[in-house]
C-alpha cells in the first residue's frame, strides 16, 4: 500500500514540481521584464527633461547672451525629478550653473555620472554651442532618484507576490491532478483484483468523456474479448476431451474384449478397429491444431494464385461413388489469391459435408461475378432450419448428432471453412439449394 501511495504521489509531485518551475519561470521573466520596461521609461522621462534644459539654454545662448538666473531646484513644475545645468567655455572653466557644483558634468553626449555629494546617478546631456565667437559647452542632468525610488517600489510587491503565486500554483495543481489521478487509482485497484477465473469483473468508467474514460471503456472491452476468448477456450477443451475420449474409449472397449475373450472377436478385428479411431483421432487432432492456428492468426501461411475450378473439380471426383452423383456443369473459371493448401481444405469440409448429409445427388459450381469468386456446394438432403444456418459454423456443433458421429464428422468441418474464409477477407453463407437441401456459397475477392 505504501509503495502504491508513494507512486501515486510521485505522479502528483512532478507534475506540481513542472507547474511550479515553468510558472516561476514565467513569473520571473515577466516581472524582470517588468521593471526593465519601467525604469527604461522612467530614464527616458529623465533623459527628455535634460534635453530640453540644454536646447533651452543653447537657444539662449544662441539668442545673444548667458543664463543670468535660474529658479531653484523644484521649482519649474515643467520638469521632472532633479535638474542641474552647467555652462563651460573652450577652456573648461564653468561660466553659468544652476548651482554650485564641485566641477563640470563629466559626461560628453549622455551618458551617466555620479556628481560630487549626490546619492543617485545623473543622465547627463551636453551639447556644444557657439555664440559670438566664443565656444561653449551646455550640459544638464537629470537626477535618476526617482526611476531608483519608482523602481524600488515595484520589486518590492514583486519579489513578495512571486511566493504567494508559486504557492497558489502548486496547491492548485496537486489538488487537480489529485482528482485527476483518483479515477486511474481505482481503475489500478480493480485490475489488481482481475485474475484468470474473473474476468467477468469490470473497471470503473468515469461518467467523463476524457482520455481516462476512453482508457476505461477500452480496458473493458479488453476484458470482453479475454472473458469471451476464455469462455470458447474452455469450451474448446471440453468439446475435445469429449470427442478424443469416443476413440479412445472404442479402441480401449475392442482391446479389453481381445483380451478377456480371445476368440470371441474375429481375426483382425481388433487392428480394423484400432485403425479406424486412431484414423477418427487423427483427422480431430488435425483439425483442432488448424483451428488453433486460425485463433493465432496463422490461418494464411502463404499466398499465391490459386485457380478454385480446380480444386472443385479435384474434390467432386474424389467423392463420386455408386449412389452419389456429382454435378460439376456449373463449375467455371475462378482464381483467388491465397494459400493453396487452406483453400483445398475449404473446398473439401464443403464437399464432405455436403456428401455426408446428400441423399444421392450434390452439386459443385464456380464462377466469378465482377471481383468475386463464389464457390456453392448443395445437396438434396434435409437442408439447414433457419434458426441454425449461423449455429453450424460453431465448432463441435452437429445438428444431427448421430448421424455425424456415424459418418466420421467431428462437428469442425464448417468452423475451420468459417476460419479460413475470414482470413482470406470472403463470406460464407448457408441458404436452401435447388435440389432441395442446403447450400453452402463461399465468395471470395478475385485474384
């Protein structure tokens, strides 16, 4: 349980350890970008306010004479924070300021200078101006206390909101996929309790069309299919045991007479008999691994062009005997695309099944209709019900259960044509046939 809680809660941290980094990412860049943005305006506010003194004053000096008076610091409501201004001739010596300063702004163009006694860094802007032959030098600067001050101002909150909001974040997140995850437990939870004899157990589905309840939906039919293929393979070995015990039990029955009763059997009748079931076991066994090779998807092992007339036609002389007449007339050209071998299969369940349950007659044709091959088989004996066209192609299914027995069927035949012709992308169908019996057609896509 502690391993399971720890793994569940390591999904929860780091995904709430992502969301915290990337949002505290974000909120770093964003509130450093932030003060850049701000104190850059602020700077350029200050910058401006320096500018203007200094065109000011060189349109003075220009206009005929030097600045006699200036108001005191704070004074001119027109410019922003603290403006000084100095006037300096060729030599470098100061000739007008706006106040007592320890020396001339030491900046050329603008630039930032710390003055003699000040806290705060002053932009500076300076500009040569000549007037009646005399050379100066205007510069002015513009405290940057305020953008420090303003700037001071906004880390503060800042640096103490990014906390509060990383917090808020995580909380958030742990709570969301908190309840995102609770589903995925309980789903865990029952899977954990889902062995082999209880498949008929299901996981909960949230009432949620998201990806969780699509896993959920696809995790059931998943036990579906597992529930439905254990169900037909315990009836599959059921069914098996059932008909390998009738051979066994025959040739055990001939062989226990044999020798409690030596002359009570006819000479030889103890290997006709042997030879007879062992022959029945074989052909069951053979067709229970074809089966299980179809459940595997193995079915088709090759594929090549196969001409069905052919193998009809082979399968119609094989069985023609006195009392049974094979028509053939309707067999016509048909080549499909496929494994020889299952195809020869297919077409042989067909023909024995239908000889089996013929009174004297059946009837083979193929022909092709567009991209199909369709291949029929028809007797004229007691035709299929209906209510059991579908059930034949079950496997150990016989309609007439003496009478198959009696014949050699094992109640395969059909299941292992349905096999086949599945594989092979065809259909088979049981409806009534001419002569009066069943008929079975069998459409396959052309090669």
């Amino acid at each position: 349980m502690a391993d399971r809680r720890g793994s569940r809660a390591s999904v929860r941290m780091r995904t709430t350890a992502v969301a915290v980094v990337v949002v505290g990412i974000a909120l770093l860049a964003g509130g450093v970008t932030l003060v850049a943005l701000v104190r850059h305006s602020l700077r350029d506010a200050a910058e401006s306010a320096a500018e203007g003194r200094v065109a000011a004053l060189a349109a003075q000096i220009e206009a005929g004479g030097l600045p006699v008076a200036e108001p005191a610091d704070g004074e001119d409501d027109d410019e922003p924070g603290d403006v000084v201004w100095q006037v300096t001739d060729a030599g470098g010596a100061v000739v007008r300021s706006s106040r007592p300063l320890a020396g001339p702004l030491p900046v050329r163009g603008t630039g930032e200078a710390r003055l003699a006694g000040a806290d705060h860094l002053y932009v500076v802007v300076a500009e040569d101006v000549t007037a009646g032959g005399r050379a100066y030098r205007v510069a002015a600067g513009a405290s940057l206390e305020e953008v420090d001050a303003s700037s001071a101002a906004l880390v503060t909150p800042l640096a103490a909101g990014l906390p509060l909001v990383l917090l808020l974040v995580g909380a958030t997140t742990w709570t969301v996929v908190g309840r995102a995850l609770a589903p995925v437990e309980r789903i865990r939870r029952e899977v954990e309790e889902i062995t082999g004899d209880r498949l008929d157990r299901r996981v909960p589905e949230p009432p949620s069309r998201d990806e969780i309840g699509r896993m959920a939906r696809t995790m059931n039919g998943m036990l579906g299919r597992l529930q439905a293929a254990r169900d037909r393979q315990r009836q599959f070995v059921a069914d098996a045991s059932h008909e390998l015990r009738s051979p066994l039990a025959g040739i055990r029955q001939a062989a226990e007479v044999a020798h409690a009763h030596p002359r009570a059997m006819p000479e030889g009748k103890l290997a006709e008999t042997v030879l007879e079931e062992s022959a029945r076991m074989q052909r069951l066994v053979e067709q229970m691994l074809l089966l299980t090779r179809a459940d595997e998807g193995a079915a088709v092992r090759v594929r090549r062009d196969v001409d069905v007339d052919d193998l009809a036609l082979a399968e119609a002389r094989r069985v023609t005997r006195p009392g049974l007449t094979v028509g053939t007339s309707g067999i016509g050209g048909g080549r499909v695309s496929g494994d020889p071998a299952a195809l020869a299969q297919v077409v042989r369940n067909l023909v024995d099944n239908a000889a089996r349950h013929a009174d004297s007659r059946i009837a083979v044709a193929v022909r092709r209709t567009g991209g199909t091959v369709e291949l029929t088989v028809e007797d004229d004996g007691a035709g299929i019900p209906p209510e059991h066209r579908e059930q034949v192609f079950d496997r150990f299914v016989r309609l007439d259960e003496a009478r198959a027995r009696d014949a050699g069927g094992s109640g395969l035949g059909l299941a292992i044509v349905r096999e086949i012709v599945a594989a092979h992308g065809g259909t088979v169908a049981v409806s009534d046939a001419e002569l009066g019996g069943a008929r079975l057609t069998v459409r396959l896509p052309g090669g």
